[in-house]
C-alpha cells in the first residue's frame, strides 16, 4: 500500500512537470517539441486508470502549466494593486485551481467514457477533448484563453494549420502528434512494428502537410507600405494614474513623437493618454493639429466617458489628416478593468481596499480606424488579441489588425511575450500583418505570416519606427470560421465511441 502510494505521488509529481514542459514549449522560451512531451506525458498517465486517478492528475498538470504559465497574475495583484501578499497569494492560488479544473475534466470525461486502451481512445477522443475544452475555456466564464498548446508551434510547420482552422487546428495536430508518438511506443512495445510504423508515417505526413499548407499565399499585398511609428514610453504602472503624473506623461509622449510625424501614422499604446477624453480636449487637439500639419495621424489609447455620464470605456482614439475615428474595448480584464459579481465580490475587495478600474464594456463593434489610402486599421486594446473568434467576427475588409497594450501590469514576467506570441497567431490565422504598440514592450510589428519584422527592447522608452505592408483577401478561417473544426472534433467522438470497446 506504502508503495502504490508513492508511486501515486510520483506520477502526480510527473504530471506537473507536463504541465511546466507546456509553458516552456510557448514565449519566450520556445522550446516547442515539449509541446509533445506534454501531451505525450499526460496521456500515458490517463491510460488504464479510473476517472477519478484520471481528474486527480489533470488537476496536477493544470497546477503545473498555470503555475509556471500563469504566476504573474500574482504581481499585478500584490505590486500594482498594493494587495498583501497573502491576499495576492490566495487569490492567485484560486485562479491557478479554477483554470486546472479544465484539464481535470477532461482526463475525468476521457476515462469515464473510453475506459479501454485502443486506437480510438488515443487517437480520436484523446486529441477532440484536448481542443474541445480549450476552446471551451475561451469562452466560458468569460474565458482566458491562455496558454492554448497550439500557441507553442508558431515558429514551427505546424502553424500552416491556423489559416485553415486557427489556433485550435494547430492545437489539434500538435495533440494528434502526442498521440501518434505514444501509439506507436505502446505498438512496438507489442512487437506490432507495422502499426508503430504506420503511426509514424502518419506523423510524418501531418507535419509534412503543415509545412506544404504554410507556403499557400492565402492573401495578398495590396496597396503601398506604410510606416509607422510606435511609441514606447516605458512609464512606470506605480506613477501612471498618479494626477501630479498626467501633464509629464503627456510631455513625454509629445517630445517622442516630435522627430516621427513623417511616419503616415503614429501610435500611442493603452491608456497613454492617462486622463479621461473631456479633461484633455485642449491636448488632443493640440497633437491633432500637429498631426494634420504633417500629413499623419495620430492613435492613442485614452479613458472616455461613456454618453449616460455612468461609467468608462477603455478606448482608443484617432485623430489628424484623415479624420477622426474611436475604438471602445469590448473585453474587460476580470478584476483588473472591472469585478465580475459586484455584487458580492465588490464588498471583498473594498474590505481589503485593492484598488481596482471600473470601465464599461462597449456594446457592438466599432467600425476600423482609416488611414492613408483608405487602409483599415482593426483595433483591440489588450487581451482581446487572445480570442480568435473575437479577432475573426470583427474583420471585415480589414488590411491591418492593431493591438495596443499596457503589459507594465506584470512587470518583469513572461507575461509580455506570451501576449505577442498569441498576436502572431492572429496574424497567421487572418493573413493579416499587426502592429502590436506596447507601454512598456515588447512592442513589434508582425508579418502576415506571423514572423517578428521588428521590434522595441522591452522596458525601455523607445520609438519603434518601420514600414508594414496593408493585405486583402481572406483565408479559409475567415471564411468558415468555427464550423469545420467543430466538424472535426465532433466526427473524431463519434469515431471514438464507437470504436471504444474494440
């Protein structure tokens, strides 16, 4: 009994290991064949155990990926909104719990319904309930759709599959992969050679068709370059909404863009205008003026008043030579930007008097931003770049996707290049290049196929100034959207069920 005991614990110890190997397959460490060590690790750990040993290690693995993934949440608690470090702590350990309840399910759900090791387990159910509860978890609860296993193959051939089906496509190969690479162990483990060999013909020619499917021009160039100046000002979160602070952050953003109004547009990122729009009218008109004067245009993030006088957005606005134009964030951080279940939540986080945003989500979605050559600029302010569906129901006759974002939030962590990393696979899911203009980094500009073109040393004040090439036309994820990745995880279950006791 002493034994099996210990060896439960190993195994859990095992499982969040798998767990730490995800977060280093993805930003900044990519170490993406880990990808399939993580996978590869947590199936065979799911293989000939009960459902409940099968949620008890998904639980394990979850506390492994989120707790190495995911850990910054914890500065921007306990740094940036002055809570104890025990309050910072708990919370952090609740929210790393929640999101590990994700994988538990699905290790329950896999062994619960496909109790017998065979193909049809591995093959089918194994990679569709991978997929299926991450795309679950970018949308319930209002989702956090962090850390997807498809995110660590952006550099690798794999990611020819995100055009065709996004991240959960590129996600769905990587665990098909895993899967392979186990069935074809267990196969010679069996002296069965020809299936082992056969699993890792298939393997081959997965990866081979992602290579193949990344060179397909799935849209084009169209129009001339355009350049563009990103604006890093690198202002300390701890000095930024202090009142005393707003006419120096204003300066500063004003003595950067000095030298760069001969970019056709300049871009300021979240929030640098750290002032609500009607107490700095004077300003932006001041740098409107100046824009209009050196024929560019001006995109800034700022605070404004919603129009019943009740509450906040958390916008961008654009002003200069081609006229004005706004985006109103959509997705509001949970307990950053606002505090889900006010009511009850609200009253818990006055008694520990953390100081917290209180913006309004926009309702509907705001129009592109014009600049030169009527090029449309689709904005999203933050994290909104991390929800593929969000990215795909706003993009129409777009040439360029936007991101502005203020990472400062969690200081000196990896919080930042995963954020760009999953700004990459906007860019290669849509076919479209994006200008990602970060407070204090990493701020870049991405291809259309989702290669890094340049980019701002992180944590410094910096201008980042390049020329990016507007595109047109659509990839098959634009325009089938959900519907054949849905297909296909829904045809992999019916495969497996009724193959699951052969």
């Amino acid at each position: 009994m002493k034994n099996q005991f210990l060896s439960e614990i190993g195994k859990n110890a095992l499982a969040v290991l798998a767990g730490v190997c995800l977060t280093l397959a993805c930003a900044p460490f990519y170490a993406f064949p880990l990808a399939l060590v993580a996978a590869a690790f947590l199936l065979v750990l799911w293989l000939d155990v009960t459902p409940q040993i099968a949620f008890r290690r998904g639980f394990f693995y979850g506390l492994g990926l989120f707790g190495s993934g995911v850990y910054w949440v914890y500065i921007s608690m306990h740094t940036y909104a002055d809570l104890p470090p025990w309050g910072a702590g708990a919370l952090t350990a609740v929210f790393i719990a929640t999101l590990a309840l994700f994988p538990a399910c699905q290790g329950w759900l896999l062994n619960r319904y496909f109790p017998k090791t065979n193909y049809a387990k591995m093959l089918c159910a194994f990679p569709a309930l991978w997929v299926f509860f991450e795309w679950v978890r970018s949308w319930l609860f209002s989702g956090f759709p962090w850390l997807f296993i498809g995110y660590s193959q952006t550099q690798t051939p794999l990611k020819g599959f995100a055009p065709l089906l996004s991240v959960y496509g590129v996600s769905l190969a990587v665990v098909f992969s895993a899967a392979l690479l186990v069935n074809a162990a267990l196969r010679l483990k069996q002296k069965q050679r020809l299936a082992a060999y056969l699993s890792l013909l298939v393997f081959v020619l997965l990866w081979t068709a992602g290579a193949l499917l990344n060179q397909i021009p799935w849209t084009q160039p169209e129009g001339r370059p355009l350049q563009v100046s990103l604006i890093q000002a690198n202002i300390p979160q701890q000095l930024k909404w202090l009142p005393e602070q707003i006419q120096p952050t204003l300066q500063q953003y004003k003595d950067l863009s000095a030298n760069h109004w001969d970019s056709q547009v300049v871009i300021w990122p979240e929030a640098a205008i750290p002032a609500p729009l009607d107490n700095v009218t004077d300003f932006v008109n001041e740098m409107s003026d100046t824009a209009k004067l050196h024929h560019a245009q001006l995109i800034a993030g700022i605070p404004v008043k919603s129009s019943d006088n009740d509450g906040y957005f958390n916008a961008v606005i654009s002003v200069g030579n081609d006229g004005a134009g706004y985006y109103l964030k959509h997705r509001l951080v949970p307990f950053g930007e606002f505090i889900p279940l006010q009511q009850w939540l609200g009253r818990i986080f006055d008694l520990l008097q953390v100081p917290m945003s209180d913006f309004t989500p926009a309702k509907g979605f705001s129009e592109p931003l014009t600049v030169r050559d009527n090029i449309k600029l689709l904005t999203f302010i933050c994290y909104e770049i991390a929800y593929p569906e969000q990215v795909l129901h706003t993009l129409k006759d777009v040439n360029i996707l936007l991101t502005v974002t203020n990472d400062a939030w969690f200081g000196h962590s990896i919080a930042q290049a995963q954020h760009l990393q999953m700004a990459q696979m906007r860019a290669i899911e849509n076919g479209r290049p994006l200008i990602f203009a970060s407070n204090n980094g990493i701020t870049a500009f991405i291809s259309a196929k989702g290669r890094l073109l340049a980019t701002a040393p992180p944590f410094q004040t910096y201008v980042l100034t390049s020329t990016i090439q507007a595109y047109a036309g659509k990839t098959p994820w634009q325009r089938y959207a959900m519907d054949p990745i849905l297909l296909i995880l829904l045809s992999l279950i019916i495969v497996a069920v009724k193959y699951r006791r052969v």
